[in-house]
C-alpha cells in the first residue's frame, strides 16, 4: 500500500488515504516518489471548482452539462441522474510534477532501470502519491547535480519553455511575461537563459517584487503599465508577450497587446478570456498563438501511453524533451528555482499544504515524501502470495479488477444489492480509482491488481480496459478461479487461443473451469420474448440490425485495444447467435472508406448459420445521436418482430400486432443473477464456452473479411502463426 493525496469531487475536500500501489505496464516504470510540486495556480483553481455547490460546477463546466444532458435525451433521465452521481462519489487524484527513483520497469522499457532518479509528468499519472506508474514518455532522467526538490518542478518548468518555444524569440529581443506566478516566474528565468531582455507584471504588488529578485529587467504592476505605450519598455516595444495569467477577463491579452511592436507575437499559457478587440490585433497585426500544455505529444495517447516518440528530426522539441532541456538549464545554473522550494510540507501534513497554497503570495508548495520504502518496492515488484479470507458458508465472495464508468453505474451498484454477496476486494491500474470504488460499493479493502489475481474468491470480474481482458482470464483459471470478464473475451486471436489453451489445460485436470463473458443483450427481457415468439420454428430467420454507435475520436483507446468490431460489435454477433441458436457458419464483411475520419468502424456484416439463418448486421459511426443507438427486426414464418432499442417491441403475426412498450433494460441484471446463480448451485456458465469463443472468433474473422473484402468460414481453431502475423499486421 502507499499514501496518495486526492481531493473528495462532492466537497472538494483533500484527504491522505491509502491506496494499493500501481499496476506496472510494458511501457511505462513503477516510480517511489521523493518530492512533487503543489502548482498553487491550476490545481487551487481545481479545489475551487470542487467546492462549489451542484450549480456552481454546472457553471464552472459547461461541457459536462452537454454530456449529461446527452445522456438524459439517449438514456434516460435516471440514467443520467445515477452518471452524475458516480461522478460525485469519486476520488481525484491531485498532482501533475514528481520526482524520486525507479522502482520497477516494464519489458519493452530499455532506458531506465531501478534506482535511476527520474522526473515525472502528466495529471493521472505523476500524482501525489508514494509510488506512481510513469509511461515511459512522460519521465525523463536527473542529471546527478540537480537535486530531487528542484527536478519535481520540471513539468512546470516545461509548460513555461513550451510558452516560450510558441513565441519564436531570438537573441536580444524583449519579452512581457503578463502573469508573475510560477509558470511566470519560470518563463522569466528561461526567456533570460535566452538572452532576452524581460519585463514581468502582475496585478499583486508581492509577485511584481518577487519577478524583480528573480532577474526581471523590469517589473510593473499591470494598473502602473496601462499608461506605457510599447516604446516605453523597449525601443520598438516588446518582440513577444507570454501570457501566464489566470483571469475570466481578456484584459491581459488587451495589455499585451499595447505593449508589443507592430507585428508582435501572444502567446496564452494561462487560462484567460480570447476576446481580444480587433483594433488592438488588427492595427499592428499581431500574431496570437496557444501555448499546449508541456509540448509536442501532449494529450496524443500513442505517445503518452504507448511509447510512441516523434522523429526528432520532424518534432525536435516534445514534451519529454522539453522536461530534458528544463533539467539541463537547472544542471547548467542558468536558472534558480530555490526560492520556489522554500515552502515545504511532510506528505501527512498535505492537508496543510494546500490550505497554503490559496494565500496569495505562494508559487508553490513542495510535498516530501520518506525516503526508506522497502516494503513498498516489495510490495510493488511482486504479489505477496494467496491473499486469504475467512470462509462464510451460503456466501460468495466477488472481487473486481477494474472500477471505470461502466463498473460503478452498471456491474457494481448489481452486485452491491444482490442477496448473499460480498464484495471481497477491488483492485484498479492507478490505486486511487480502486479507493473509490471501496468506498462507494462497501468492498472490505484494496488490492493490488496481483494481490486480487492470487486470492480465493469465488469470483472474478474483470471490469478492465480491453487489452489486458485475456491476460487476467488467463492467470484466473490457472488459479482455478471462476471469472466473469466483460466483453471481449481477447483482443486478439493468439489472445484468444491462450485463454482457450488455459480453460483446456482445466478440463484436462479433471476440473470445471467457470468463464463468463458480458454478453447481455442475449438475456435482455425483449430477447427473450423474440425467442418465445418463435420458438418452434421449422425454417431459416432473417434477421437485420442496425446500431448507430456514433462517432469515436481517432485516438480513442478502443481503437487501439482490438477495435470496435472486437470490443463493441461482438455484442450483436452474440445476440444474433443467441435468437438463431445455431452455430455461425460463415461471415463477409465490407465497410464504407475511413477518410481520416473513421477506424473500420462503419462496416456491413452478413453472418450464415449452420440451419441457413442469415443475420445482416449494421454497424454506423456515421449517424447522428438524436436517433435510436440499436434496432432490430426478425423475420421467420410469416412473423416479424422489431425492436427499438430496448424499449419498443413489436410482435406481428396473422394479420395482428403486439406492441409492448417498457424501460430499457439491456440484460445486464439477468446475466449478473444468473451468473451468481450459477455459482451457488454448481452449474455451468449461463453461456457455454465454445459459444463464447465462438462469437469472439466471428469477430477476427470479420476483421479479416474486411481487409480483404471476402466470405470467411469460421473455423474453431487459428494456426499459432498466422494468428501472430494477424496480431502484427
């Protein structure tokens, strides 16, 4: 276990709470913090808006308003209701800038090993917490006469050399730097190490004298510099103003732009109005650029969480190499940062820190953390063995991997109510969520994510991100451990075959393995009443769906852990194997052009049946929301059923319609109970497994029908390498 410092989003409240340590990834490291650096500016905005009243964040946020009043026209307004609640009932991990050693790495990571001294980027990542997981991007290597204190303000100190980059200063031009706060002070100190003459204002007269210490040439209050023309700070007026403040108003973009020279560049670092006139912009023809956060690669996940790096000679400065530079600057002594470093508080007193921080006059405040840590670098590299509890008979006892959006307003709210269940333990990737999860929901305690794999539950759910589903199934039934996974059950084929190889490698023991996947719809209330309505049938069905999925960002995560078609279209693949009840015979697949738009995600696919059912089903990133997300029609011996998304059912036969109207209900109750059910009696999985292994087969299948526009026969079985080469390619 290792402390953390995380603020209460319901009351804005900063508590220290225990938390398990971090899961380590192949492409990050496993970091013992030393020190990290309180920003007084971006994260006292953060407590602010975490301690106003319900209308208060509504105001602070208007885009969260727009997705809760999305979910409220798509699901419902309970739904909506139980989101924002899930919301508010959240942790928040704190802290963006750390310091301290390598404990552990992971096995594509070459250029770190333990015991390296390493600073640290990235709010989720380089928390105020004793030990954090660090992609390998957002850490970078402390030169041996930097000390730890001054390296934990190096994402600081790279969002200011970013503002700096965007301003395009030469040697012995002039710079305003419109905010003297840390970033300010940082932007003056680095505009110096430049060869540039400074001018620093603020609206504190403490901050004006304190950029006057720092090396300012000249340091004005902003109300003393409304009267100055930009001849009167520079011969021709400043080359470039870095703007740093924080302020709802554009009056400092309004000040930059009295002060700068004809043709002169903004810069926006700090979180301010854009409204600048056009007069003020348009007579001098300013340049107005954003600065974004540390640089290049900022917010990119295929650089931030997987590794990827821009060629240096396309992007010389990314963010990492923006925090290399930072480090260098403080190895050189061109900078001094120990003024910042004055305010300093133990990591219990945090608390303390951050009631600090909100007085006016602190830059910074300095968290310490103890130095020994040997059982947590014990605690991080490996499970401590089984991880026991005291058998109560008639009960079971559930532990989670994974605690995301989808656990807390659907899996775990279920398993909370259901009768003679005990939420034994959770575990999570960060340690922060899974606190969160213990507190909502009532688990007796956290884990770490192989401390919950060692121990003797009666059941697993794996409520994780995509690409680590097979991974955990696996190291389940090799502990004999019965385990619902949410789909997918892999997120590719050789994946697939090793979850296979592990449930066979059971059976062969002479054991039941217990594997469930999260395919709900087939157990939806209107599914069933659809196979009701044509139980008995003696000829092939047809059956059409259509589900308007919506648009998914390119760089989301799904696209990259198996796809849309492996994570999310498997659902209706199952749920046209469930109404037909015969094995898939064959698949073809075909889908529009992406167009740097799309990600294969708006496809056609047409599935046969051993019994010569055929089901078409319509898979739309293209569609617009205010329709319905699923619809569904069968057709078989003069019957029709249709479907709207769960809610609207339609039955017609001789001549007559049944129409039902209901609250959507998608399954998710009947699988939990009956899965639970299943449990106590001993029984099988409600989904036998080849069936499970069968529809997440049709979904790789479909995959290569795409690429290659073709019918595809499903076969029970991929050789070991081609279903690499699959992976690869």
């Amino acid at each position: 276990m290792s402390k953390a410092v995380v603020e209460d989003v319901r009351s804005g409240q900063v508590e220290v709470v225990e938390v398990p340590c971090p899961e380590l990834h192949s492409n990050g490291i496993l970091v013992r913090t030393r020190f990290s650096a309180v920003s007084a500016g971006t994260e006292r905005a953060k407590l602010e808006t975490g301690e106003k009243s319900l209308v208060g964040k509504a105001l602070e946020r208007p885009d969260l308003v727009r997705q809760v009043l999305a979910v409220a026209c798509q699901q419902g307004v309970q739904a909506a209701y139980h989101k924002v609640q899930s919301r508010l009932n959240a942790l928040s991990a704190l802290g963006y800038s750390c310091a301290g050693t390598v404990l552990a790495v992971g096995k594509e990571v070459t250029e770190f090993q333990p015991g390296d001294r390493v600073a640290c980027a990235g709010a989720g990542y380089a928390n105020h917490c004793e030990v954090n997981y660090i992609p390998r991007n957002l850490a970078v290597r402390v030169p041996d006469n930097v000390p730890l204190d001054a390296a934990s303000l190096t994402t600081i100190g790279a969002i200011a050399l970013q503002g700096l980059r965007q301003s395009e200063v030469r040697l012995g031009e002039t710079v305003a730097v419109i905010g003297a706060g840390l970033v300010g002070l940082l932007a003056l100190q680095l505009s110096k190490a430049a060869g540039c003459r400074t001018l620093a204002l603020d609206i504190d007269e403490q901050r004006v004298e304190a950029a006057r210490r720092m090396g300012a040439d000249l340091a004005l209050l902003c109300q003393d510099a409304q009267t100055l023309t930009a001849e009167h700070i520079a011969r021709y007026g400043a080359d470039a103003a870095i703007v740093t403040a924080a302020s709802p108003s554009a009056e400092p973009l309004e000040l930059a732009a009295r002060l700068l020279r004809d043709r002169g560049r903004i810069v926006v670092v700090g979180d301010v109005a854009m409204g600048i006139s056009r007069r003020a912009a348009y007579h001098k023809e300013l340049s107005i650029a954003l600065s974004r956060s540390y640089g290049p690669g900022r917010y990119d996940a295929q650089y931030e969480e997987k590794g990827v790096d821009y060629p240096i000679g396309y992007v010389r400065w990314t963010e990492k190499r923006n925090m290399e530079a930072f480090l260098d600057l403080l190895a050189s002594g061109s900078l001094n940062v120990a003024p910042l470093l004055e305010l300093r508080y133990p990591l219990q007193r945090a608390q303390e820190a951050y009631a600090r921080i909100r007085e006016k006059n602190a830059y910074t405040v300095i968290l310490e953390y103890p130095e020994s840590g040997d059982g947590i670098a014990s605690a991080v590299v490996s499970a401590a063995g089984p991880v026991a509890r005291d058998p109560k008979p008639g009960r079971l006892y559930v532990s989670c991997i994974g605690a995301g959006a989808f656990a807390r307003d659907v899996v775990l709210p279920h398993l909370k109510s259901a009768k003679d269940v005990i939420l034994d333990s959770v575990a999570t990737s960060s340690g922060i969520s899974a606190e969160t999860a213990r507190r909502s929901f009532g688990f007796r305690r956290t884990l770490t994510v192989e401390e919950v794999l060692a121990s003797d539950s009666d059941l697993l759910c794996v409520l994780s991100r995509h690409d680590s589903h097979s991974r955990y199934v696996t190291r389940a039934l090799m502990n004999h451990t019965a385990v619902l996974v949410e789909k997918p059950l892999a997120a590719s084929e050789l994946e697939l075959q090793e979850v296979r190889a592990a449930y066979e490698a059971e059976l062969e023991r002479g054991r039941a393995p217990f594997l469930m996947a999260g395919f709900n719809r087939r157990f939806a209330p209107f599914t069933e009443r659809i196979k009701q309505f044509f139980a008995g049938r003696r000829e092939p069905m047809l059956l059409h769906a259509r589900i308007n999925a919506g648009y998914l960002p390119l760089g989301h995560w799904t696209h990259a852990a198996g796809g849309r078609i492996v994570g999310e279209f498997c659902h209706f693949v199952d749920w046209a194997r469930a109404v037909v009840n015969s094995p898939i015979q064959h698949v073809q697949a075909a889908a529009l052009p992406d167009g740097n738009r799309y990600c294969r995600d708006n496809v056609v696919v047409t599935l046969s049946f051993e019994d010569q059912s055929l089901a078409n089903l319509l898979y739309l990133a293209n569609g617009d929301p205010s329709v319905s997300k699923e619809y569904f029609e069968v057709f078989c011996g003069g019957r029709v059923a249709r479907m709207d998304d769960f809610r609207f059912l339609t039955l017609a036969g001789n001549g007559k319609a049944e129409e039902v109207k209901a609250r959507r209900d998608k399954g998710h109750h009947q699988l939990l109970e009956l899965t639970l059910d299943a449990l106590r009696s001993g029984g099988p999985a409600p989904i036998p497994f080849d069936e499970l292994f069968e529809v997440t087969q049709a979904t790789f299948t479909i995959h290569r029908s795409l690429a290659g526009n073709r019918t595809d026969e499903l076969s029970g079985q991929t050789d070991p390498d081609t279903a690499l080469a699959l992976e690869r390619s």
